[in-house]
C-alpha cells in the first residue's frame, strides 16, 4: 500500500559510505564491541537506488499532496498537487543533514491517519546549520493499525540507513530490524568554551541526539582529572561509548583513565567520541573532515560533530605512549609539542576566556618574542618497517576493519551507586520553546526528551486537525524517574551542583598512566639507539609530533594523516626562519597547504617511533595540550589501540 504524506518545513532559532562499525545491538563486551566481526554486508546499493516510493499527505497543511522515493543518500520529495513543481524547493534532503526521526498518532480519536517526523539540520546560504522538523502524514488505508504500520516502515527504513544497517533485499522492512537504543555517557566540562559547554551542550547536543534514539547519562565534570577518576570506576559493559562534551582535554584524561584500569586491553576499546565546545578542537576538526563536511568552528563544528555521532561509526585509533624524563608514561591521542606551538599553547590559557581566538593572540605575542632552541631529535622512520606505508605514497587508511557484535539478552537491572552532577534522558527537564513556522500562528512539532519524541503543546489552533503525539518508533527507555547509573570507585567527593567551582586552573599534567602496552621498539630513556634510528640535531623554532590530521580546528598540520594509520607524523621548522615566514606557515596550515610553500626550515617525517632531547635549559613540553615536565621524552605509536567514535566517512572533498 502506498502511504501518503507531505511536510511543511519549520526552523528553530537554533543556529556513503562504508562503516568501520555502526549503532547496534549492545556486544557482550568492550572487547568484542570492538573486534568481533559481522557478516559480510550486501553488496552496496547505488546512491540513486530507489529504496520505498509512496504518495502522501501534507501536515499541518491540507490538501496538498507529496511522493517521497528514499534512496541509500537522501529523500526525495515532489510535490504533486495542487500544483506539481518542477524544481521543488527543499525537495532533496540528504541523510547526511539527518539526526533523526520518529512515528507520531493525532490525538483526534476519529483520524486515521499516522505519521512520521523527520528531524533535519539543513545549511543556510551563509554555511550555518538551523534545525528543521518535516512532519509527513500517511492516510492511504482505511484503518490506522494500516497507516501506522506504513509509517513505520518508512521510518524504519530511515533510521536503518542513518545507523548503517543493511536492509533486507526481499523488501521485508520491520520494526525487528532496529536494535535497542545505544547507551552513552556524556562527560561535560561546563568551564569549556568560555564557559558555554553546558549551554551549548543543553541547547545543542541533548535535542540532537534525543531525536536520533538514542540513550544516555549525562556528568558535569567538577575539576581536573575527574573524567580520569570516573572512568576508572565504570561498569564499562553497560556503555556503548564515552563522549566528551568539551575541548581536547577531557578526552584524554579519559583514555589515560581507561589505560589505568587492571583491564585496559579490553577498556581501552570502549569507544570514545568527542563533541567540540572547548578553546582546542583538533580531533573535532578532524573527525569533522573525516566526515566530508567544510571546515567549521564554534556551534557549525558541534553540530557536524553532532550529526556524525548520531549517525554512528567507529575507527581504530591510534594512540602514542609517552615516556616522560621521570620514566612515568601518559598516552596521546593528539600531539606532543616543544617550541613555539607549545608556548603558544601554555602561554595563552590567560587568555581562555577568549575562546578559541586565545591562540590567535598567543601567536600573535609568540611571534614577537620568536624563541630557538637547541635540541636532538631522533626518528625511527616508517620505512623501516615494510609493511607500512611512507609519506610519498600516501597514507591509506588501515586494511583492517572492525565492527560491533550482537548482544546477548539484557541482564536484569542492579543498583547502582549515582553519577556526580548527572542528568539522564529518562526524563530530562529541559525547557523547550514552542516552534512555530513563519507567518503561521498554527504550532508545529517540537522536541521532548523524555524520549517518546515529538509532540505539539499549547492549545491547538488549527482548522481540523488535532495536535499530534508520540507513537515511539524505537523500545522505549525504563519508565524509572532515574536512570540506571554506572558504580563509581569509592573516595571521589560528591558535591552539591549549586557549588561555584573556579575554572580550572593550568597546571603540569597529574596522575600519569600505569597500564598499556610495553613500548617494544624503545630502548629505556638515555640509552644508546638501536640501528635505523635517524637524529638530527640544531637550532629548532618548534617541534609537532602528531597523530591526527588536525593541530586545531581549523589548522591542518599533517593533511594526509589518518586516525588508524600506524604513524606518528613529525614536523620541525629549524632556526633562522623569519617571523613573517612562519607566520606564512600557519596561515597556510588553515588549508593544508604549507608543504607546498618550500619553506626551506620546514621538514617533516613520517615515523614509528621518537626521541626528543631538549639541550636548552629551559622550554615548555605539552603532551595533548598537557603540560609535562620539561626534559627528555621518547614515543611509540601503538597502531589501532583505540576506538573513535567518528560517523561515517564522507566523500573526499565534497560535502556528503
């Protein structure tokens, strides 16, 4: 039966691809959510692939009437009448720009019809996301248990495509092929971004992912190495991932966490995401890119984040292990730095309250104060080793690929001591404002988070139709005022969440991590090199070791670089370079490009493993953005150690 809708399009004020692995049914450890294999996926279907074709009805408008064609990239809408359009305005909509959707009644007794909702984060003209709720009414069939029933398939079909799902080829599309909602815990750092995490977090974030379906806990961290101390006390099989909702920080307090705990080899492969409203957003700039998406800053780039998270998918990453001068070791998942990034970097937190244009000023005073210093830096090169790749073939992304297992059946529910400062989505209280279209008195869906998605409040003011309310497409969450809450180790301090905290104060990095694995291509810290290693020794203006492709959201500082690709990439410009070339050199980086400049004290390698001893006295090391002890340090990439929670790719260099 043909279902029939068709959508007025509404704004809030607010301003394909292969999988790695996808939402799914919750696997029996962070091991297996990590390694264990799915069956081989069909062959994939062209993007133009029509999927389900039907005609609809319009809401809240009368009369008009739409046909819908779902491909494997987008909905098409056409309007049919009363007067079909030829190019119709905001008849493509990619699931790309897609959070997600959900099935709604009327709460009219004596109306037939169902309908489902699809929740959009379309770009304007000046590059900037605004919410957009397009509502569908399916009236083909006499009964609503048949209206319903389409609805469902539709929206089904929708959230299979969004969470990269395969869909049966006899055309069989039922409730059965969606998986329970995928549980995750949000750590926020309400001090990030100039103190806007939590707002942003509240206005932003928590909508977007409710419409998506999917769960989770909320923690306002209270000060440093929170995130470190909870993570190290979760019942990590209750999760399916650990996202951070602030800067770089955060997300490396918690891998660190994660590598501190007895079971780290399996821990440390719990996926971890990151959702940027801090001063330094590198992975995010990364991830984003990964993503096909324009280069972004601020609520842009939290909300592209956004999308990709709520669309799901992970990558291997790696990770590197520091040894410190000291011999304790900390893992990175961004950068090592010494020189005048990390200056910038430590100098300008007097300057957090600016935001992310803190760095700009810091390079500013960096550049009139340009300092050298003498140091050694010692490399074991990629080439060594066949099997990986070298800078002038490119660095492809990793031949492995891992996915998620089914779950077994849900253990029965246990008490749980409470999360600090935590929030859930069973229920939220979030005040909401009414959306209305424009020029319309007439209400139109907003969102609920209590997870049975949208529903009109107000008295109704249309002429006819009743206002609509959840008919959840997904199981819904326990119905308990409280959701169940991970265990946390004993001796992390409640406090009341009126308390005023100071932000944070900069400070060296704290507890440093004890577990991971041994570094097997280092010799201990002062110890004479094995054979293979290159040194060069000099005057140096900075030294980057890097993982990512990303120093900052908008500064590409290895463009070819990959989250899995078994490389730490070094950069080094050497002394005599004059302040107007360097500064040529980050104005490049905003676009890749600064290779192309033939700065002659620009070199960069591809490696393995490093050394780096500082022969100046006196200098600033940051691991992450970190502050470590100055001194000598060595490194080693630990290839796929970690899982990122990165959506699905995107389309090299096109929007997808």
């Amino acid at each position: 039966m043909n279902g029939h809708l068709e959508a007025e399009e509404q704004q809030d004020q607010r301003p394909d691809q292969e999988l790695t692995c996808s939402w799914g049914h919750r696997p029996r450890s962070a091991l297996d959510r990590a390694e264990a294999m799915a069956p081989p996926p069909p062959p994939p279907l062209a993007a133009s692939t029509p999927l389900l074709h039907g005609e609809f009805g319009s809401y809240p408008a009368r009369g008009s009437r739409l046909a819908l064609t779902l491909t494997p990239q987008a909905l098409h809408i056409q309007r049919l009448r009363p007067k079909p359009e030829a190019r119709p305005r905001g008849g493509l909509v990619p699931l790309a720009e897609v959070s997600g959707c959900c099935t709604l009644r009327s709460r009219n007794p004596s109306d037939s019809a169902a309908y489902f909702c699809i929740y959009t984060y379309p770009q304007g003209r000046r590059g900037g996301r605004r919410r957009a709720a397009r509502t569908f009414r399916a009236d083909g069939a006499a009964t609503y248990e048949e209206n319903r029933a389409e609805a469902q398939r539709w929206a089904t079909a929708l959230m299979c495509l969004l969470r990269g799902l395969p869909l049966p080829g006899d055309g069989e599309i039922t409730l059965e092929l969606l998986p329970r909602p995928p549980r995750l815990l949000l750590l926020v750092n309400p001090y990030g971004g100039r103190g806007l995490a939590w707002q942003w977090c509240k206005n932003h974030v928590l909508p977007m992912i409710s419409e998506a379906g999917l769960s989770f806990n909320l923690i306002q961290t209270e000060r440093q190495n929170h995130a470190r101390e909870l993570v190290q006390g979760l019942s990590l099989s209750e999760w399916d991932g650990i996202v951070t909702v602030s800067g770089d920080g955060l997300l490396f307090e918690v891998l660190n966490g994660l590598l501190d705990r007895p079971d780290w080899e399996e821990a440390v492969k719990t996926p971890v995401g990151i959702l940027p409203c801090g001063s330094g957003n590198a992975l995010a700039g990364a991830v984003n890119q990964h993503g096909g998406f324009e280069p972004a800053l601020g609520v842009d780039l939290l909300l592209n984040c956004s999308l990709l998270l709520c669309r799901g998918g992970s990558r291997p990453l790696d990770l590197l292990s520091v040894t410190l001068a000291s011999g304790s070791r900390c893992f990175s998942f961004l950068s090592v730095a010494w020189g005048f990034v990390s200056d910038v970097d430590i100098q300008s937190e007097r300057f957090r309250a600016l935001g992310s244009a803190r760095f700009t000023l810091g390079t500013v005073l960096g550049l009139a104060t340009l300092h050298t210093y003498r140091g050694r830096l010692s490399y074991l090169p990629a080439a060594v080793e066949p099997a990986s790749p070298t800078p002038a073939h490119g660095l492809p992304r990793a031949k492995s690929e891992l996915t998620l297992a089914p779950a077994p059946a849900p253990a029965p529910p246990v008490t749980h001591s409470p999360l600090h400062r935590s929030v859930s989505d069973l229920p939220l209280p979030l005040p909401q404002p009414a959306l209305t279209s424009p020029g319309s008195p007439e209400p139109l869906p907003i969102l609920s988070l209590n997870g049975g998605g949208p529903e009109l409040v107000g008295d109704w003011g249309g002429a006819g139709d009743a206002p609509l309310s959840p008919d959840p497409l997904l199981p819904s969450p326990p119905s308990s005022p409280k959701a169940l809450l991970s265990p946390i180790t004993e001796g992390v301090p409640e406090m009341p969440a009126s308390s005023g905290l100071p932000p944070p104060t900069p400070d060296a990095l704290g507890d440093i991590a004890t577990g991971g694995p041994p570094d097997h291509l280092l010799p201990p810290l002062g110890a004479p090199l094995p054979p293979g290693w290159v040194t060069l020794e000099g005057d140096f203006v900075l030294m980057l070791a890097i993982s990512p492709s990303h120093l900052g959201a908008d500064l590409v500082a290895a463009p070819h670089a990959r989250f899995d690709d078994g490389l730490v990439h070094l950069c080094w410009v050497r002394g005599g370079i004059s302040r107007a070339a360097l500064l040529r050199l980050f104005l490049a980086m905003e676009r890749g490009s600064h290779f192309s400049l033939g700065c002659p004290q620009l070199g960069y390698a591809a490696a393995r493993a490093f050394r780096l001893e500082p022969l100046t006295p006196r200098g600033v090391l940051t691991v992450d953005g970190e502050q470590v002890e100055y001194g000598p340090l060595q490194a080693q990439v630990h290839p796929g150690l970690g899982t990122l929670l990165t959506g699905p790719p995107g389309r090299p260099g096109q929007e997808p």
